[in-house]
C-alpha cells in the first residue's frame, strides 16, 4: 500500500499508483478524511474553513487532487482517476450545501446537543471566603471606638516627610527617625519632595487637624512600613490604628480611661495593664502601654521552664505608645495651644492580634495560608 499521509500533495506515480484497482483504497481514504472533517464543522466559521479547505479553487483538496494526481496521469488511469474525481466532487458540494442549511435552520444534532443543558446536573460550587483576621481584628476596634464616639478616617500611605516626620516635630536628623528608619521612592532628582512609605498612622493626626477645628475624636486604622528585620514580633509590613482626640477641656484622666475602657472591651475584664513613661517628640507627657503576656500568665517564665520567649521574661507586652498631644505639634495645624489639649495613640494591631488570639508568631498574616486563615473564618 502506498504512504498516503497526505496523497493529494503528491503525484500517483509519486504513490506508487500504477492500476487503476489501486485508485480505490486511495479515494476510500480521502472521503472519510471528509466525512471526519465535515461532522466537526458546527457553526458557519468552521464551515467556512472547510468549504475553502476542500472546495478553494488553488489549494483545496480537490484542485490538488486534478493537479497532482489527475493532470499528470498516465493514459491507462486518466478515466479512472477523473470518475472518481467525479465522485468525490459531488460528495462534497452536496455535503457541505447541507451542512449550511442544518447550520442556518438550527438543526444540527452535534451543535443542540452543545447547546442543551442538563438542570439536573449538580452545581459549581464556589468557596466563600471570609475576612483575614487583621480586618477582624480593625472591625472590632473600630466597633469599640465608635461606641464612644469616635469616627474613621483613612490616609496615604505614600507620604512626605513633612506630615511623617517634621509636622510631628520630629525635625530632619533627629534621633527619633532611627528607630523609623523606612522606606523612600526612587524618584527624579527634580521630584518637588521625596516620598517615603509612612512608618504610622500619626501623619493622620495632622492631616486631620488641618482639615477640621476641634471637637477631634478620629481613629485611623492602616497599613505602614519599616525596615525592621522580620521575627516573631516584627514585620516590615504591619497595621496601626491610631487615635486622636482633641477639644478645649480634655484631660489625663480622659486619656487613661479611654485606653482602659478599649482594652477591657476588647480582652475582656481580666487582663492586667500598666503605663510606663516613655518618649514620643509629638506627645507630652509619653507613655508606653502594656498588657500582661497572655502566654506565660504574666510570670515570664515558660510552661517547660526557662524564660518566655514571648515577653523575654517580662511578663509584660508592650501594646502601643501614647501621650498628650505636644502643645508644638498645635502649632503645625494652627491651632491655639493656650485654648485646646488632647490625646493620641498608635496601636499596633498585629500584635493586638496576635495576643488576643494567641497567636505566637506575626509572619502568619502575611503568608496568606488558608489553613491558617480558615481558623478565624
Ligand atoms: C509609633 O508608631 C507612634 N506613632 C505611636 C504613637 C501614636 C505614640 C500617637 C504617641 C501618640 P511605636 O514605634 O512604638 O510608636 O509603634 C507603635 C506600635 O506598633 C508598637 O507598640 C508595636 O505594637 C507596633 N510595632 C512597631 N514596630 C513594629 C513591627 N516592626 N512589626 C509589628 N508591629 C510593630
């Protein structure tokens, strides 16, 4: 038997075509070549392609088949060659003008059964997904502010020095901005200021101040950044919310039972606190606030013995920074500093997370395990 991989693109003497008995098998191959091609056209584009595969007056089938096999035949096979080049022309016109009426009335089988749906099928099932447990965790802070009359505000977190740094009176090369150390955008040296990524929630405080006169009573919830080595306590990437309060008579006692009031609600009555002195240039006097280590009882000593890795033996966790607002700072918003006073603060929400829910290592909210996550759905 002759190769016909693909005949009709050679000559017969080419297959090995002598008699006439040959030329059967040879068209046998060719129509049901055909018939495969023409029961796979469904819609008018593949029908278009096999009309010009077959019926194109250049290069479809049947104008090679007369180029290459009837043209140069030999005397003997001219007949037989061309009858059942006859043959095979008037399958294909008359199988393909069906196929475009079954296609234009609609009633190809192949096509409907495409088509027909079966309502009996089960459905696709979609997975719902839940909040990540730091959005959680700002919902219910959130809650808890509102209870008392705080509102929320949201801010870039592209910022300038300006509003990170000096309006909170932290002035260029001042010691404070080590600890901040962060991250600047590669900007052209024409760029009217750089830019950096805030490394908190306090530039809200000025931006907020500038737009609005006393009574202030803002929460800030966000993201921020700094180039802090990752551990279990520390990220590069994490989440504040800020507070701020500010109006003609606002004292330290406010300030104390606000923050009291917040972590009684969200710890609940038991857990211990304490305030420690601490430093903040935009705030006057500063302090620090603690909550006693959910993970060792507050001993410092770990369930096996030894120190708890957790507060490093202290027994104690440091929660966020807080403080009267700096009279300085009014002076960058134009407020009177003699009329009003206020308080703020900056949580910092991952390890609020991370103690309310016991969680032991702050890298898990960012690698976005959904076996993790599932856990707080
Ligand atoms: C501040 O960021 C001040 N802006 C807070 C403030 C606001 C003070 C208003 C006074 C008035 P501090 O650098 O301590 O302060 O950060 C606040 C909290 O963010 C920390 O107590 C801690 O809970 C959290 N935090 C700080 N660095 C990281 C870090 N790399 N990864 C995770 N949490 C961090």
């Amino acid at each position: 038997m002759p190769n016909i991989e693909n005949p009709t693109s050679r000559t017969l003497a080419d297959l090995g075509v002598t008699q006439a008995d040959q030329l059967s098998s040879l068209f046998t191959e060719v129509r049901s070549r055909f018939d495969a091609e023409i029961s796979r056209a469904h819609d008018e584009p593949a029908w278009n392609i096999t009309k010009v595969m077959w019926l194109g007056r250049k290069s479809g089938v049947l104008a090679q088949i007369t180029d290459n096999w009837l043209r140069p035949a030999s005397p003997e096979l001219k007949r037989a060659v061309g009858a059942g080049l006859n043959e095979l022309r008037a399958q294909v016109e008359s199988q393909i003008e069906a196929r475009r009426q079954a296609i234009e009335s609609g009633s190809d089988e192949a096509a409907l059964a495409h088509d027909r749906i079966d309502l009996s099928l089960p459905g696709v099932a979609r997975p719902i997904g839940s909040h990540h447990l730091i959005r959680q965790v700002f919902q219910e802070i959130e809650d808890i502010f509102f209870s008392i009359g705080f509102s929320v505000v949201e801010g870039p977190e592209i910022e300038t020095p300006y509003y990170n740094f000096e309006a909170l009176n932290i002035p260029e090369f001042h010691p404070v901005r080590d600890d901040m150390d962060t991250f600047y955008l590669d900007l052209p040296k024409n760029a009217p200021t750089p830019l950096l990524l805030r490394t908190h929630t306090s530039p809200m405080q000025i931006r907020t101040m500038e737009k609005r006169q006393p009574p202030v009573r803002v929460i800030v919830p966000g993201k921020v950044y700094r180039r802090d080595n990752p551990d279990a306590t520390h990220s590069f990437i994490f989440h504040q919310v800020e507070g701020l309060a500010v109006d003609n008579d606002i004292t330290f006692c406010d300030f104390t039972g606000t923050i009291e009031y917040f972590v009684k609600q969200f710890f609940g009555p038991g857990v211990k606190t304490r305030f420690r002195p601490s430093y903040f240039p935009f705030t006057e006097p500063s302090v620090e606030f603690d909550v006693s280590c959910i993970f060792c009882g507050g001993s410092g000593t770990a369930a096996g013995g030894g120190t708890c890795s957790k507060c490093k033996g202290a027994g104690w966790i440091e929660l966020f920074g807080a403080g009267m607002v700096d009279p300085a700072v009014y002076g960058f918003v134009n407020y009177d500093a003699k009329r009003v006073s206020g308080f703020a603060f900056g949580m910092g929400i991952d390890r609020l997370a991370m103690l309310k829910y016991g969680i032991d290592d702050i890298q898990v909210f960012f690698q976005n395990d959904v076996r993790f996550l599932r856990q707080f759905s």
